[in-house]
C-alpha cells in the first residue's frame, strides 16, 4: 500500500509500505475512504515532537471501511464504514470506563500516528476496534464526518464543555484555526449569546464569521476594552484559548470576568505564566487537556440528525495519491485560505 511516513525533521515521503495486518485480536484492518492533515502533523514534521520515530505512518483522522477484524472484535464487521478516533484505547479499565480514554491505561491511550502507526494510508490498523470507531449512519457523508476523529470533540470537550458555556453567554475564542472555527459551533450547541472571536489574520477572521462569530477581533484592537464593553465592564463568562502560546493564554485570563472559566485547548512548547495573584481573587477556573473522545457518539447522533452543521471545514480536496500536493496546500495557509485539507480514495 501507499502510506506517509515521517522521515525525520523536514522529511516526508507518500511512499510503498507493508500492508498492515491483525496483531491483536481486538484490532481492525480499516480501508481509508477520507482522511485530513492536522496541524499535529506539521510539528511532528518538523521535528517538534520527539516521541515520533523515523518510519512512523502519520495521520489521525480518517474515516474508513472496515476489511478486517481480530476473533475478539464483537461490534464490527468487514464493510462497516467507521469514524476512526484519534485515540486508541482499551475500552475497559478505570479510564476507559469514565470515558478518559486519552489516559487509557489498558494498553491503549495512544493518538494514531504518534506513537502507533496512523491513517494518512491506503490502509491502517485500528486497536480496540469496539472502543476506537465508531459506525457511521449512513445518512452522514465522509467528509461531513471528517471533523468528528479530532477537531469537533476537541473543541467540544476540552474547550466548550469544559469552559462551561451557558445559555445567554459571552464566550471569547481566542484562535480562529480549525478548532477556534469548530468550538465556535460547539460552543453555539450550549446557546450562549454572543461568540467573540480574536485572531491575527484577516481570512481566519472572515472565516469566523462564516461559522457565525457575532464580534471579531484583532489581537492589536485591545480585546480587554473591547470585551469589557461588550459585557457591561464585567468581561466574559468563558473564554476558550485554540492557539497554544503564552501570550494567547495569559490574555484569555484577563478576558474572562470574576467566577469566569479558561478552557485551554492550545497545545503549548513553552510555560505561560499564571498570576495566581489576580486569578484567586477573582475565581476564576482554568481547565486543560487532551482530548478524550467521549463526545463523539454525541456528535455523531447531532450530525445525523442535522443538529451539528461541520460544512466549511474542508476547504480543499484531493485524491488520496495527491498526499504531497495536499500538504503543499496545508502547510502554507497564508497562500491556500486553507482551514482543513480533505483526501479521498479514488
Ligand atoms: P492553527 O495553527 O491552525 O490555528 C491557530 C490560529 O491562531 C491561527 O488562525 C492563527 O492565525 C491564530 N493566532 C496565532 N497567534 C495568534 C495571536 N497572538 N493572537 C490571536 N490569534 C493568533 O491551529 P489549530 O489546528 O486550530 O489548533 C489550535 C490549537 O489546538 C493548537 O495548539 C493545537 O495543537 C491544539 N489542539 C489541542 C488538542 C487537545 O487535545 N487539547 C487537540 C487538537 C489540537
Ligand atoms: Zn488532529
């Protein structure tokens, strides 16, 4: 089959690899019908994340049919089209079983093509099949479910549950990548009132507005004021950090009023600082994480049912053999307008 691997810093090739087989008798072998680049993707190309071997397929969200499974697979069946999780994980120890299957402790708890073999391939193998996909109605298209293996239940968990919204509130995103993009939408299932949105570049900000952002800010506009007199002087009740860097995280803590939630998403390469000092007196929460996936048989009953709209994500396509063209397009955002990049079997 065709896969890409990650060659060492700066180095990819969409390249001949093995077929991958059964190993585990809880696996599936899952034909890659759709598949997207991720920002993770990028680092781990550039040799930011440390944990990724040379030879390493990449890639963490793909739907698929399943062509495969191990004897202790009960939930899935060879022509089963599945949503693949970013996550792996065991199903049945005490994480698994509060749905933290990020912290999987049964052997599982790993994001595809990081420290397992990932989904940007012809073919992948799944562990814990049961737990790790999840079938698709047949209403719902690839590409609509596409944004469901990461972006939609990262933005939902980690930053609009989390954060907390509430119907009539002010929610501030700070971050319009995917995931701002997709927690503005996430966020809209809790009914707050307004949803503000801060980023530096003009499209990403045109692009919220498109999601259905009520306020876009730039960075260099004073968000402070600006939030401060959109909430009567009080600031907002939650604010949702999706960029990953000190200054975006610091600034969502002055953003949010006393008793407010800090839902950060951002993946951080650096320390931020905490005012302990200011953020005690004025209550406020902070929360973080990884995503754990829980939210996705939610998310995918909304899709079906037409109550979560993941139209717009997808901003360019491609065959599946058009892997470096595509990444071509991802890496360089400023030039494309791209938001995600979608692959398809042809
Ligand atoms: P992205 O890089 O596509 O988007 C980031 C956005 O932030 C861009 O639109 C950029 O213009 C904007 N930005 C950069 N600096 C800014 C500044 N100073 N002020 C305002 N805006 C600024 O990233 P993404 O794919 O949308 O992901 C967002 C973050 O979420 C990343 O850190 C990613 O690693 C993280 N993430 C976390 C999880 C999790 O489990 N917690 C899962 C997936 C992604
Ligand atoms: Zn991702």
């Amino acid at each position: 089959m065709k896969a890409l691997v990650y060659d060492g810093p700066g180095r990819r090739a969409w390249t001949d690899h093995p077929d991958p087989g059964l190993v585990d008798d809880t696996d599936a072998i899952v034909r890659i019908d759709a598949v997207t680049i991720c920002g993770t993707d990028l680092h781990i190309l550039k040799g930011d994340v440390p944990t990724v071997e040379r030879g390493r397929i990449l890639g963490h969200e793909a739907v698929g049919t399943v062509v495969a499974t191990g004897s202790a697979v009960t939930g899935r069946r060879p022509g089963d089209r599945v949503l693949i999780s970013c996550i792996s994980s065991c199903g049945r120890c005490s994480y698994c079983r509060t749905a933290t299957y990020g912290q999987c402790r049964g052997g599982g708890g790993w994001v595809l093509g990081h420290r397992i073999d990932g989904v940007q391939a012809e073919l992948a193998r799944i562990p814990f099949a049961d737990t790790s996909t999840h079938p698709l109605p047949e209403q719902v298209t690839d590409e609509a479910a596409l944004s469901l293996a990461d972006i939609m239940p990262t933005s939902y968990e980690v930053g609009a549950r989390n954060g907390r919204v509430q119907p009539g509130d002010t929610v501030v995103i700070v971050g319009a990548g995917p995931i701002g993009l997709a927690a503005i939408t996430t966020s809209r299932l809790f009914s707050p009132t307004t949803v503000v949105v801060i980023d530096r570049e003009p499209a990403r900000l045109s692009a919220a507005k498109e999601f259905g952002a009520d306020v876009l800010l730039r960075p260099d506009e004073d968000p402070e004021v600006a939030v401060a007199e959109l909430t009567g002087g009080l600031g907002a009740d939650v604010a949702i950090e999706a960029v990953g860097i000190p200054e975006t995280f610091e600034l969502c803590t002055r953003l949010v009023r006393p008793g407010g939630h800090v839902a950060n998403v951002g993946v951080h390469g650096q320390p931020a600082t905490l005012h302990l000092e200011d953020l005690w007196i004025r209550n406020i929460t902070i929360t973080t994480g990884l995503v754990d996936t829980s939210s996705t048989p939610l998310l995918l009953r909304m899709l079906a049912a037409g109550r979560l709209d993941t139209s717009g994500l997808v901003t360019h396509r491609f065959a599946l053999d058009e892997m470096d063209e595509a990444y071509d397009v991802f890496a360089r955002p400023q030039e494309s307008d791209a938001l995600k990049v979608a692959l398809f079997r042809t």
